[in-house]
C-alpha cells in the first residue's frame, strides 16, 4: 500500500469528504487528490503528522514504515467508534465489552480479576486480625 493509499484509506475510515479532509490538514482539494493518487509523494512532514493526528494512527503508519496500528491506535479508534455511538449504543457497547471480559479466552493473561473478599467463617475473627487486615489495606505499596 503506497502513502496515498494509506491517506485515503485514513480518510475513508473517518467518512470525511475530500473537501473537508483538505481543510482539516490546511490544503486544497486538489492538493489532497495528488497526496491520494501519489502524484505528489515528497509531502510535508507538517501534512504527514496532520493526517496521522486526524486518523488517528502514527506518521511511520501514514509513511509506510509501519505496517500495523499500535496499541494506543487501536484504543483511539475504538474511542472514535464509540463517540459515534448514541447513548443507548454507548450503553450497549459498554455491556459488551464487560462481558467479554468475563470469558478467559479474551483477556489478557497478565491481568486478574479479583474476586469478592469475604470475612472468614472457619475461625474465629480476632481484634488484632482485623487490624492486620486493615493495615495491609492501607499500605499503598499493596
């Protein structure tokens, strides 16, 4: 994929007519058809780093250095999905995405789940036990 393919896939993705992209990134219309069609390929940093602000992915993605989104990408183009999204949407999503993380095969190995603490039943509870427990709980560093 050339860099003007990746600048019109950007602009693409976002829905954007050309017109309103080329005002977003300060060039005219026709200035965007040639970044898009590679008639111009020495495009100005300053653009390069405009269109990757607006499509949220990285100048190296936009240039071709890169091939793939980084994880902060793809966090931001999720936040763009649901920012479209109207509040029952946004209340759909979020019941999804809480699902999901329910079921192993989805989550992160390095990320657990705590389960609900409860009071201990098999012994007897003392003052000084309670205490421990709570000065544990107030440690910062657990």
């Amino acid at each position: 994929m050339t860099t003007g393919e990746r600048i019109k896939s950007v602009r693409d993705k976002l829905q954007i007519s050309q017109v309103d992209f080329a005002d977003k990134i300060n060039v005219s219309k026709q200035t965007l058809y040639k970044y898009e069609n590679n008639i111009i390929t020495n495009i100005p940093f300053a653009k390069i780093e405009a269109i990757a602000l607006i499509g949220n992915v990285s100048p190296a993605y936009i240039m071709g250095w890169e091939e793939t989104i980084s994880g902060k990408e793809k966090k931001l183009k999720i936040i763009h999905y649901y920012e479209s999204l109207n509040d029952i949407g946004k209340y759909e999503a979020e019941k999804r995405v809480e699902e999901l993380t329910h079921i192993e095969k989805y989550t992160a190995a390095d990320r657990l789940l705590l389960n609900a603490a409860h009071e201990r039943t098999d012994t007897e509870v003392t003052e000084e036990m309670l205490q421990h427990d709570e000065d544990i709980m107030d440690d910062e560093i657990f």
